[in-house]
C-alpha cells in the first residue's frame, strides 16, 4: 500500500477526480432488525447515476436505477433501504468526491468535511477510515470502510459498511473497474 505521509490530502483526492464511472461486482448482505439476507449485486455508477441489480442463487431478486431526477426500484423499497442503496452507495464508491471540503486532523485522521458530509482518512494512506453523510431529512449514514486492495491500479475499500438507523448493508468488492 502506499505511503502519503506528508502529501497534501487535496491533491490526493483531486487526483481521483479522474475517475467519472466505476463497474463493480460484490456481495452483499442487508440487516434489519435482526434478519439477515444476501446476495449478490452488479453496479455501474457515475457521481449522477447508479445502476444495480442484485441476485440470490443465480436470480434477479432486485433492481435500482437513479440518475439526477428520478431513482426507481423493482421490487419497490421503503425509504430507508433506498437511502442506503442510492446515497450509501455512491457517496460511498466515490468517497473523495467532496466539493469545497474543510480539511483538519485529528487523532491520526485527517477529517475532510462540508456542510453535509464528513470524511475520516488515514493520514499514512490517505485511505478512507469512516464517512458519515448528512439526509436532506436530518437522517444519517455512516459508512465504514476495510481492508484496502490494489484494484485496476487504484487502492481502494474491498470492504464497506452502510448503516441508518436500524438497517445496515455490508459489501465485499468482488470486481472493480475505473473508467477516466
């Protein structure tokens, strides 16, 4: 993994603001309340669209499309899981994607934060710690990212966690492709 230590994080992260698409296989298990389903989902995403189907055994169980006007699930979800699967996710993906953000550090951290998302990074690998992303509706997000891995040439979370309120999803990225 590398080493940052030193490097201005804004230059880091405006580094990957090459990045426009990302192609992504994971599995995946969504909590609520206790219960416990998996599966597996393909992702394409942009920072304006997401596109995800999610399959158990083989078959398609779930489908969310979004781009900047409209977000549409089949079977449809209620608020709270859609929140996850469209906020979650791509703030998640694209974690440095933080416009005019305000940088300070702290306990080893570099914190990077706007009015509505905050970002914890390791300040030696400039990887992502944790990020907890502010709802139009005074809800929260909270994502916390694992086990970095060199993938198509970018360090990235293979691992990530989303949880609201009582509902959680967990990703292992099986695949993942960039495009600039």
């Amino acid at each position: 993994m590398p080493v940052y230590e030193g490097a201005d994080p804004s230059d880091v992260l405006s580094a990957r603001d090459a990045i426009r698409e990302m192609e992504a296989t994971f599995s995946i298990e969504f909590e609520k309340d206790g219960s416990l389903m998996r599966g597996d989902a393909v992702l394409r995403l942009t920072p304006d669209m997401l596109d995800m189907q999610v399959y158990t055994l083989g078959f398609l169980v779930g489908e969310v499309t979004s781009d900047a006007t409209t977000t549409r699930s089949e079977p449809p979800m209620d608020r709270n899981k859609l929140s996850i699967l469209v906020d979650g996710i791509r703030n998640s993906f694209f974690w440095w994607s933080i416009k005019a953000p305000a940088i300070t550090s702290e306990d080893g951290l570099y914190r990077v934060a706007n009015s509505w998302r905050r970002l914890f990074l390791d300040r030696r690998t400039m990887m992502p710690a944790k990020q907890i992303i502010d709802l139009d509706d005074g809800r929260q997000l909270t994502v916390v990212y694992e086990e970095p891995a060199l993938m198509e040439g970018e360090w990235f979370p293979s691992r990530m966690r989303i949880e609201l309120l009582n509902q959680a999803l967990s990703l292992r990225i099986k695949t993942l492709s960039f495009k600039k």
